[in-house]
C-alpha cells in the first residue's frame, strides 16, 4: 500500500470508483478536476497496483480550520484499513497546515464511517437535514479539536530583543525592545552594547508577550531560539534566556537559523508557507538571497554580499549626507525630493563578467565609495550638491541591483514567488519597484506586515513551530551561539 498525492493523471481513476460508489450522487468530473489542481485543497490516493481509493481536504490558509472533503475506498478494497488510513493522512495533514480543528459531513446511514471518525475523535456539532440528494440523506456535521503547539521564540542576533509566541500557525504575540536609540549616540550598533541591553530588556520582554498572549510559562509547549547568524554576544543573551526558560519550566528547546526565520515569518502572514520561494533578505547585517524548496529541509543560499550589506551601505551614505542613525528611514524621507535619475551610481557585481562568479552576490562598497566620491568633489570644487538627488540616485541603485538579482533567481529557477523580509524591506521605493517589476515578470510577492519583516521574535516561535508540527526532535543544551551560521542549517542540535 502507497499513499501519495494525486495528480490530474489519476482523474479517469478516481471518477470510475466515484461514479460506483455514489451513483446519482457522484461528483462531475469537472468539479472532481477542479478540487484536485486547486490552490487550497489536497487530495491523496491510496495504491494497490493502482488507485483504490482516493480522499481529500480543503485548508484557506488564515482560517485555521480544514474540511475533509471526500473519503472513498474501491467495494473490492473495503473493510482492509484504507479508509482509516488516508483518514489520519488527512487529519496529519490538517495539522500540519496550522490548522485548529478539521469537520467534515458523513451520511446519517453510513455506520461504519461515523464510527471511524468517532475513533479517530471527530464528535458530531450539527446535523444538516436532507443534505445528500436525490436520496434525502441527512448528513451528521462532525468536528476534530487539534492541538496545535504554543511556542515561544527568543530572538536577540542584533540589536533588537524580540519574544514573539505563536500557536501553530496563529500569531498570539509580538513584542520588541529595541536599543537602536542606545546605538544612534555611536552612528552603528555597539556589539557590547547590544549584549547589554538585551540582558536589561528580556524579562520584560518576556512578561510583555505573555501578557499581550493572555498565557503563562505553564501554557508554553515549547522554547525556541535564534543561535545565528548574528552578533556572538548578543546571541548568547537570548541563547542563556531561553535555556534557563526551557530549564525552569521542563520545555523542549529548539535552536534555529535566524535568517530561515525570516522566511517562516510568511506563515504568520498568509496562514502558511507556499513553496518553492526566492527571498530575498535585505537589513543592516546581511543581505542573502535564498532558494526555499522547503523550510525544514531545503534552504540553498543562492547568494550572499561580499562586503557591506545593503543596510550598512544605507547606513554609511546617510553619513556621508550627514543624516542620523539609523540611516535607512532617513535617506528614504530625503529621496522622495529628489531625481533618482540625476546621477547613474553603480550597479555593484552586475556586469557580464561577473555573471559567472557572482550572479546572485551583492557589492554595495563601490556604491557607498561612488556616493562619498560624489558629495567629496562636489564640496572641494563648490559645486552645487543636491542632497535629495544624492539620496534618491544611491537609493534607486540599491533597489536596482536588489530586484535584478532577486527577479533573474526567479526566472533562473523557475520560480514564480519572491518573498522580501528584512528591515531594509521598509524602504518604500524598494517595496514600490518589487510591486511593479513582479508584476510585469508574473511573479507572487509576499511581503510581510513590517513588525514581521524586521528582526522578531515571532519568526523564530514560527520556525520553531514548524519543526514541533514537522516531529523533529528537539536540540540538546549543548549548542552555542554561531555567528557565521550557514543557512543550510535551519536547526541547531
């Protein structure tokens, strides 16, 4: 026995056992064609040298709630379990969709089945008179309570001290401190200075998403934390926190990759994580493009910056301009002045020669170099300098080279989905070009709410649910902070 999605190649397969087993109550082919290619639903067959059976489930992502749509097994092929079977696959499925509870409908006179679903755990809420015509069979509404995981995430790489506390799927709480007015007094983030505002922000942290969560450590299931990349000391505060969180309470505790964290950020957002995706992950520390074949098992880092990252460059030229840290909010409100066509800045890694070595890396010192150059000469020759026309030109070469690069990953691995996350995503003209430029390539976009995009603690509870839903085993106590983790690394152990 196999048990394994249908295709559209099974349809002739599954209309000849629909139209046996139901007769005049049979699904239209068209209809049975359209539930197995839809976005939201997922059918599954069961196979003994060939289809005997068949059984589907309908999940909108942001309902928290699955359907059974249909279970049918072959006449020759009942009373053997198959049933049961492609039952639980549903309902594991459902689980692992976020979902909180699963219903389905079963005829009143089908005995056997209702018992199936009551040993499986559904209870009957509702009954629908006459539902199934012609017959005029009532039909029993029956519903299954899932326990999805509550799971709080500790997230403390930079400068930001973020617990976030998720149920499956669902965001319970979100809360941040951040110590980034602590770094402006320096113009950057203070390693030792970010270590030590976390350990004076997160037990109020902590109390502040328990109560904004309405819970206590006691209706926490799990602990996870980011272990990198980031900032070692800064890592290692919330790495202590989370250990002595799991400690105290007898939790399990999941260490997990701050960057894949972004990317599960999207499940809180849209109610689940559609893959294949490129993200792209722009913000003061990194800037790293992504393919996500699956969250868990399969992140490739397509490409990476080999100097500064786009925030840090964001952050030098606002410098340069004489703006305050942080220097992204700020180059973006004197831009929306100024001419991004007035002067041609570079587009670092972005010549045919660098296709080959450095298709998907990213260079933004010789942006930064050009911009300082720029504003040098134009002060040591008094020339006129508009600052607007500086901004908005070093702004619109960022954006430039972050789609370019994005979109062509998109097109070179056929993807047709680009998942932004990162604080630099708050720049309003890189999420105006991403809007059009996806557009015109056919591409979905996905952008977080900016509480999600930004370093959280929401992200790393997401990621950490995954992997409880998924079955994974938790990490041990002996990992550390890892301020070079790779991204191929989703789970510390």
């Amino acid at each position: 026995m196999e048990i394994k999605k249908l295709s559209q190649h099974d349809l002739v397969a599954v209309m000849e056992i629909e139209a046996d087993l139901f007769g005049a109550e049979a699904w239209l082919e068209t209809s049975m064609k359209s539930e197995i290619n839809g976005d939201f639903t997922h059918y599954f067959g069961v196979f003994q040298e060939g289809l005997v059976g068949y059984a589907g489930l309908s999940s909108v992502p942001n309902t928290f709630v699955s359907d059974i749509q249909t279970i049918a097994i072959a006449k020759s092929h009942q009373a053997q379990g198959l049933g049961r079977a492609l039952a639980e696959s549903l309902v594991a499925k459902a689980r692992a969709l976020g979902s909180e509870a699963v219903f389905l409908e079963v005829r009143a006179d089908n005995e056997p089945a209702i018992a199936l679903y009551e040993k499986l755990g559904f209870t009957q809420i509702d009954i629908r008179k006459k539902y199934y015509q012609p017959s005029g069979v009532d039909a029993l509404v029956m519903r299954l309570e899932v326990h999805q995981p509550i799971v709080l995430g500790v997230e403390s790489s930079c400068d930001e001290t973020g617990i976030g506390i998720v149920k499956g799927n669902r965001l319970l709480a979100n809360a941040l401190h951040s110590s980034m007015d602590e770094h402006a007094k320096f113009g950057g983030v203070v390693p030792e200075v970010a270590a030590r505002a976390h350990l004076e922000a997160m037990q109020p942290t902590i109390e502040r998403a328990l109560k904004e969560a309405q819970l206590s450590m006691t209706d926490i299931d799990a602990i996870a934390v980011a272990n990198g990349p980031g900032l070692a000391g800064a890592l290692m505060v919330g790495i202590g926190a989370a250990k002595a969180l799991a400690i105290a309470n007898d939790k399990p505790i999941y260490a997990v990759n701050h960057l894949v964290g972004h990317v599960g950020a999207d499940v809180l957002e849209s109610g689940s994580v559609t893959l294949p995706t490129i993200a792209l992950l722009v913000s003061g520390g990194h800037t790293s493009l992504l393919l996500v074949r699956d969250l868990l098992d399969d992140v490739e880092l397509l490409g990476e910056t080999i100097d500064d990252a786009a925030g840090e460059a964001f952050d030098k030229v606002a410098r340069v301009l004489g703006l305050p840290y942080p220097g992204g909010p700020e180059i973006d409100k004197l831009a929306e002045t100024g001419d991004p066509k007035a002067i041609r800045f570079p587009r670092g890694l972005s010549l045919p020669k660098d296709m080959v070595k450095h298709r998907f890396d990213f260079s933004f010192s010789g942006l930064k170099t050009a911009v300082a150059r720029h504003v040098e000469k134009a002060e040591d020759q008094q020339l006129p300098l508009s600052k607007p026309d500086v901004a908005a030109s070093f702004r619109e070469a960022a954006v430039d080279v972050l789609l370019t690069k994005a979109i062509n990953a998109c097109e070179r691995y056929e993807v047709k989905r680009l998942l932004l996350g990162g604080g630099v995503v708050a720049n309003a003209r890189l999420r105006q070009q991403a809007k059009l430029r996806c557009e015109v390539a056919g591409i979905d976009l996905r952008i977080p709410r900016f509480s999600l995009c930004t370093d959280n603690g929401a992200m790393i509870a997401s990621l950490g649910a995954q992997l409880v839903m998924a079955g994974r085993e938790p990490s041990s106590l002996g990992f550390g902070a890892e301020s070079t983790l790779e991204v191929t690394k989703v789970q510390s152990h």
